[in-house]
C-alpha cells in the first residue's frame, strides 16, 4: 500500500502488529497447563517424599532415607501381597471375560429371543455402587448366607461347606462384578468383525465351535487382549472386594497393604504408605503402557471396510432357547442374586439369614432411618454434591483443553498428556497423595469435602479428555472458520458454536464423571474427616459395625438413585454415539 492507495489519515505504524502480543491460543493453553499441573505435580512429589523421608511429629520431613523401601523389599509380607494382587489380578480378568464374551457372543452373533434386554441389565449393574455388589455376595455366600444353608441341608449338617473369605471368593466376586462392563465393551469389538466370514467358514463345513476358534475368536484377540489387560488393571488397583473380602479371611493385597499403612501411621507419618503406593503407581504404569500398546495395534485386524459389511445373526433353531435359558442364568448371576438379596435384607428389622419366617417381619423402618434427618441423609446428600461438584469441574476444564487439542492450537497437545497423567495413579493412591499434602498446608482443607472433591476431579481428568475428545473431532473445523470469517472471537466461537454442537457429549461425560465420583470409596475413605459423610465410606462403616439393614436400606436408595444417572448416561451416548477413545 502506498500513498496513492492508502486512506487519507493512516499511518504506517497502526497496521503494524504489536511487537510483544501473545496469541490467544499460546495464553490460554499455558493457563491451562499450569492449572492442571498444580493439581497434579505436588500429590505426587509429596508421595515420593513422604516415601523418601522420616518424619517430625508435626508432619513436617526431616532426614532422606530408603529405609521404608528397605524393609518393604525385605519382608516377605510385601511378596506375599504381591502374589495374592496378581493371582485376585488374573482370575477375576478371566472370570469377567470368559462370561462376558459369552453373553457378547449370543447377543451379538446369534437370535436368541430376549437378547435385547441384556444391554438394559447391563445399564442397571452400571448404577450398583461396587461396595454394595461385594455386600450382597456376601450375604449370600457368608455363613449364615442362604447358599451355606442350602449346601448344609443337603450334606446332612456340615457347618459352613464354603468359605468366601478367601481367594476364590474375591476373584468370584470381583470377575462377576466387571461382567456388565466386559459385555458392554466385547458388544463393540464384535460388531467390528465382519459376519461373511464367519458365514464363509460354516458353508465350508466348519462346526460353530470351530468357527468361533479358528475365524472370530483370531479376528477379535485384540480386543480381547486389551480387555483383559483392563479389567487386570481394574482388579490391580480395586479396593472394596479385597477389604470386605480378603481382610477378613486374612488375605492382603497391595490396596489394602496401603490402607493398613495409613491407618497404623496417624496423621503424621506416611512413609510406609507412600513406599506402598509408588511401588504400585509403577506397577500401573507398565501395564498402562501394554494396555496402550494393545490399543494402537487393534487396527491390523479390522474387517469393516464399508463395502459389503454385513451385521448378520445366526439362526440358532431349537439351540436359541438355551442360549436364551444362558442369558437368563447369567442375569440371575451377575445382578439378580446379589441385589436382590439386598433388598431382601433392607426389609429386615435384623439379619439372620434367609429363612420362611424372615418373610413375616418385613418392615420399611430401615428406610424410616435412612431418609429421616440424620447422618444417612447428610451422606446421601453430601455424595450428590460431590458427584456433580466433581463433573461441573472436570468437563469445562477438560472441553476446552480437547477443543485447542483437536483444533492443533500451538503446545495444545502438552494439555492431553498432563491431563491424561493420573490415569496411572490408582485411587487409593490418589488418595494417600493428597492426604501427604493437605495435612502439610497451611489452609485447613485436610478432612473437609472439598478435599475429596479436589482428589476426585483430578482422578476423572483422563476420562473427561476421552469423552470430550471423541465429542469434538466430530465437528468440522469448517464450522468454525465459518463463525470467525463473519467476525467472532475465540471465546464466543467456542461458547456459542462449539459447546452447543458437543452438548451430548459433554452431558454424557458429566454423568459419567458424576457416576465415577458417587462411587468412589477409598479416596473419600482416607481424604473426609469427622462430620463429612460419603455414601461409599458410611456403607464401609456400617459393614465393618455389623450393621447389615440400614447398609442394605440406604444402599439400596442409593442404586436406584445411581441407576437413573446410568441409564441417562447410556441414553445420551448412544443417542450421540459417542464413546471414550
């Protein structure tokens, strides 16, 4: 532009941009970065050092020392706990896989009358706190459960033929529990395979068992590798089986070793624990890492080309009514049995088993309590915050983190991996990580509910980035140079067309988020002081008090409330298709 061409009163400077302007872009992902680092980066330093470090009595480290891995590595406690989380690791994966494929299989793959509403008990199972499941199992299979009583009656007296506290109890029970989960996820895997090889293979005279082991079960491995990884990495880290189950039959395992610690330490002293929890927060890491190996291989054996996919049943003929009769037993297994036992107890003035005269004393009192004012409605109410305290947290965060990520906005991508960073932290670990800091700062947060709400947003940050994510890549960047050619900012693109258009993802992610937070029991168990009642720690308290109706009363409340939430969370993402990736 020169003089001729240029308007009357301009000058050169004022089209000049200013020399030290920062891009919007770069100044937000920075904020970012360093909001999601502060949350993270001093739990875990506090746990390396609180593993690393003796302690004064007021909390305060005093001399670096390895004396608490030292006597770690040196007793055979830690290897036997060791030992005992990888066998509860493996058999529970193989439990959880082995029925959940086969529910997968005859839903997917076959014409099994009914097979439809194994997706809606899948739903439900979804909204049963884990602690509660692990409660009805054993009142089911304990000794004065109506199992032990059925086998004694039959064996003519022998006093309690099965003991569920122990080994096989905790993986029957956790590989039971993760079966809804697995189904959910094989349903996926299976619907990627394409039917026409199946039906190549069985026109060529292949038996279905010989089909199923030659063609799918080759075509799916991936996947269920990668499940199986998931669901060992599950059972790594769980909390609630291994301490209803396995601490009362004297079976430790890494999880309930770092609670032990804490609980035997006071408030003080957290070398042991942190000892505990690096070893574990290691362990998840290699198994994240195979896990994510896994994950990126799965495209090798994908079969659905666009051209000629065919998602085809198998006509069963008289066979499809005992697939159906299977469907059914497993019902009754994974969510009837339990729950319903439940309930059952939940109308009891007392627990004495299940006998003809207990149907007579069914009484509504146990529910009288739970809702009357008191600490029952305090934990119930106090969760609620929690849950959506939580989720309105996690997803704005997490949404405009995915929004620069997916758009490629200069080091957006630093935010996806710092956000994704405690997805190897178990929550126990969370747990002891925040509970190292909030006893050392100066503002009173140790005890209070913001503590657990804190320690929970951060654990949910991964699962936020994964929804979020998989809501955003499905708007066209085209939309958005649209809004900005017509003159919109960056902030009001993202406000007015980008939030409105992932609206489904972003409900669905904050009901997950909700769902996760609600559930939790070891993080609220070791972060919430006196006077803070959580559902997941106050069901903990009635068990170990012996206090079996008013548990099963308010957590039976507490499913149906939960099963809502889950049901809603299941309708929007598959009314949006969206799903974590």
């Amino acid at each position: 532009m020169d003089a001729r061409t240029a308007p009357a009163g301009t000058d050169r400077a004022t089209h000049q941009r200013p020399m030290f302007r920062v891009p919007w872009p770069a100044l937000v992902v920075a904020l970012l970065a360093l909001l999601l680092l502060t949350f993270i980066v001093p739990p875990a330093i506090f746990l390396l050092s609180a593993s690393l470090h003796t302690t004064h009595p007021d909390g305060s480290f005093d001399q670096l020392t390895l004396k608490f891995y030292a006597q770690l590595f040196a007793s055979p406690f830690f290897l036997e706990s060791l030992w005992n989380t990888f066998v509860y690791a493996v058999g529970s994966a193989f439990v959880a896989i082995v029925l959940g494929t086969i529910q997968a299989l005859i839903v997917e793959r076959t014409d099994t009358p009914g097979r439809d509403y194994v997706f809606l008990g899948a739903i439900v199972s979804l909204g049963v706190p884990h602690l509660l499941y692990t409660v009805g199992w054993l009142l089911l299979l304990g000794k004065a459960g109506p199992v032990n009583d059925l086998l004694r009656t039959l064996s003519g007296g022998i006093a309690a033929p099965i003991n569920v506290y122990s080994s096989w109890g905790m993986i029957l029970i956790e590989g039971v529990s993760f079966v809804p989960m697995i189904f959910l996820l094989m349903s996926a895997v299976l619907k990627s395979i394409d039917t026409s090889l199946e039906e190549a293979a069985m026109a060529s005279g292949a038996s279905p068992w010989r089909t199923f082991r030659r063609v799918t079960l080759p075509l799916c491995l991936p996947g269920v590798l990668a499940l199986l990884l998931l669901v060992f990495m599950r059972a790594f880290e769980s909390f609630e089986v291994p301490a209803l189950v396995g601490l009362a039959g004297n079976i430790t395992v890494l999880t309930t070793n770092i609670y032990l610690s804490v609980k035997e330490a006071g408030a003080a002293n957290f070398g042991m624990s942190g000892a505990y929890s690096v070893c574990l927060l290691l362990l998840m890491m290699l198994l994240l890492l195979g896990y994510t190996r896994l994950s990126r291989h799965a495209h090798r054996f994908q079969t659905i080309t666009g051209k000629g996919y065919r998602p085809r049943v198998i006509n069963l003929g008289r066979w499809r009514w005992v697939a159906s009769g299977i469907l059914l037993a497993l019902f009754v297994l994974v969510i009837a049995l339990p729950i319903g036992m439940v309930i059952f107890t939940s109308l009891q003035p007392f627990y004495e088993g299940l006998t003809l005269g207990s149907f007579d004393r069914f009484t509504l009192d146990n529910y009288r309590s739970v809702l009357a004012p008191g600490a029952f409605r305090d934990a119930i109410w106090n969760t609620l915050i929690l849950g959506a305290a939580t989720a309105t947290l996690v997803v704005p965060i997490t949404a405009l983190c995915s929004w620069l990520n997916v758009r490629r906005r200069p080091g957006a991508r630093i935010l996806d991996q710092i956000a994704t960073a405690p997805l190897v932290f178990p929550a126990i670990v969370i747990g002891v990580a925040f509970l190292d800091v909030f006893v050392r700062l100066p503002v009173p947060l140790y005890g209070t509910l913001l503590s657990v709400i804190i320690a929970a947003a951060v654990r949910y940050l991964p699962y936020g980035m994964r929804f979020s994510y998989a809501g955003i890549l499905q708007i066209h960047p085209d939309l958005e140079d649209a809004s900005a050619v017509a003159g919109a900012g960056n902030v009001r693109i993202f406000l007015r067309i980008v939030v409105p258009l992932v609206s489904g993802a972003l409900v669905g992610c904050w009901l997950f988020v909700f769902l996760g937070a609600s559930r939790e029991v070891s993080m609220p168990l070791l972060l919430a002081g006196p006077g803070v009642e959580i559902v997941g720690p106050t069901l903990f308290d009635l068990w170990q008090n012996g206090q079996l109706t008013e548990l099963a009363a308010m957590g039976a409340l507490w499913a149906a409330l939960m099963t809502v939430a889950s049901a809603s969370f299941h309708g929007i993402t598959r009314r949006f298709r969206i799903a974590p990736v």
